[in-house]
C-alpha cells in the first residue's frame, strides 16, 4: 500500500500547478502529473474506505457488549445528567486498542494521523450506527431496571424452558451458588444468574465453578443482563466456564456445543 509522505499536501499543490502550466507548455508532462495526482487521491479513498470496512467487521464482533456499555455509561446520574464524553472515551480506547492494530497490520493507520480527532468522530459515528442497527434487530424482552435477582432467575428459568430445558430454580440458601440446575439430551449444567448495573467480576465465575463441582455438573454458567470485566474473561476460559448474556440463553445447548469443540 502508498503511504503517504508528511509533506502530501505541497506535493498535490506542486503536481496541479504543474497540470495547468503544463497545458500551455508540455502537454505530455501534464497529463502525466495528474494521472500521478488522481493515483495519489484514489489510493488515499480506498485506504479510507478500507478502514471502514474493517470497522463494520470488527465492531460487529463486540455489538453486544458495546451496546450494554452505551447503554450504562449514557445511563442518567442520580442528578439526571448524562456523560456522553465518558462514553467518546470509551470507543476511542476500543478504536485504539481493538481497531487500530488491525490497521496497522494492513498499514493504513497513518491515515488517522494526520487529523485524528475528525477520523476518530467519524470511527465513532460509524460504529454507534451499527449499535443502533443491532438494538433495532434484536426482539425486545421483558427485563427492566425494576426487577429484583430472584425475578431475573425466573426469568431466566422460563428462556430455558421454552428452550427444552428441565430447568429447576434452587431454594436460594444451600445452593453453594447455583440458582438454576438445568439438565437437557444428558448434559447437567449449573446456572448463576447476575442482575446487575455493573460489570460482573471474578467472584460469580468462581462461584459458579464451585457450585457445578458440588453439584455434580459438568458445565458452570455464568449468565447476566449486563457485561463481563475482562479478569472474569479470563479466569471463565481457564476453568471451561460459559459467561452468557441472558438474550443468548435460549441458545445455550449450541454454545455448550461450541464449549466441548474448543476444549478438544
């Protein structure tokens, strides 16, 4: 790919001022600097729009989470204030830490560089558009900032019934943190279900793991109406265990399935 030197605008200046003196003097020499010209300014466009097309794939791949994340961070103070800069920062460190290394590998990341601020709006506007396309597509559900854990269990319990589960809610109190034990085509599972605001830490994932082990289950899942920290990530991938949104429990056998292909 044409990377472009820092000094590309005096040179487009040159290259068009030589076009149009070129006219008159050598014909041959001009059009030839303005082929060079439109080469320098088509490569520019395709790199462009080569970002944004690796923007509408990766943004994508992470919808859910930024969607829950817009959704906290625009979420109205106690005051009724809402801080649309906190949530500029945060796509600016995804675009940073998700996005920009996939442009550097395709070496059109200094195309950001010349003017950040207006290609990073324009990043932001991008992919706040594919949020809202999701939000549209998704089936809206009956969870709301009213409901209480238990109210959330059931919930959750009804998403597996429908979906074939013999699903069975715990008593609340010598569960060793189970709240559903659902069982399906032979496979045992323990479910801890995570109503919060918040992001959901450690603490659920090793409590879910202790909870199949007492159980006797093979499969631990975590499963919540909000987003995951990143250490509850990885601590999940170390112990095999499953973290869920709740509107992807109703397909909870294919990721089970998705879980035992990895794991060999």
């Amino acid at each position: 790919m044409f990377r472009f030197p820092w000094r590309r605008k005096a040179l487009l200046f040159v290259l068009f001022s030589a076009f149009i003196v070129g006219l008159y003097l050598q014909p041959g020499v001009a059009w030839s600097g303005l082929t060079l010209l439109l080469f320098l300014c088509l490569t520019k466009v395709h790199s462009l729009l080569l970002i944004f097309d690796l923007t509408d794939r990766a943004a994508p791949k992470h919808v859910r989470t930024l969607a829950t994340k817009r959704a906290h961070i625009l979420s109205p103070d106690e005051y009724g204030n809402v801080s649309e800069d906190s949530w500029d920062r945060h796509l600016n460190a995804f675009i940073k830490k998700t996005l920009l290394p996939e442009f550097q590998r395709r070496k059109i990341d200094h195309l950001l560089t010349g003017d950040a601020k207006r290609h990073l709006r324009r990043l932001r506007i991008r992919i706040n558009r594919i949020i809202d396309r999701y939000q549209s597509a998704e089936p809206t559900d009956e969870i709301d900032d009213l409901m209480t854990g238990r109210e959330f269990e059931l919930y959750c319990h009804g998403i597996l019934q429908a979906a074939g589960w013999h699903a069975a809610l715990t008593p609340g109190s010598g569960d060793q943190g189970a709240d559903i034990i659902a069982e399906k085509d032979g496979r045992r599972v323990v479910i801890q279900c995570k109503f919060y605001n918040g992001s959901v830490g450690n603490k659920a994932v090793q409590e879910a793991y202790a909870a199949a082990a007492f159980q006797d289950a093979p499969f631990a899942v975590v499963v919540t109406n909000s987003i995951f920290t990143k250490s509850a990530h990885q601590l999940a991938h170390k112990n095999t265990v499953l973290l869920m949104h709740h509107t992807e429990l109703a397909d909870l056998g294919g990721r089970l399935n998705r879980l035992e292909r990895d794991a060999h």
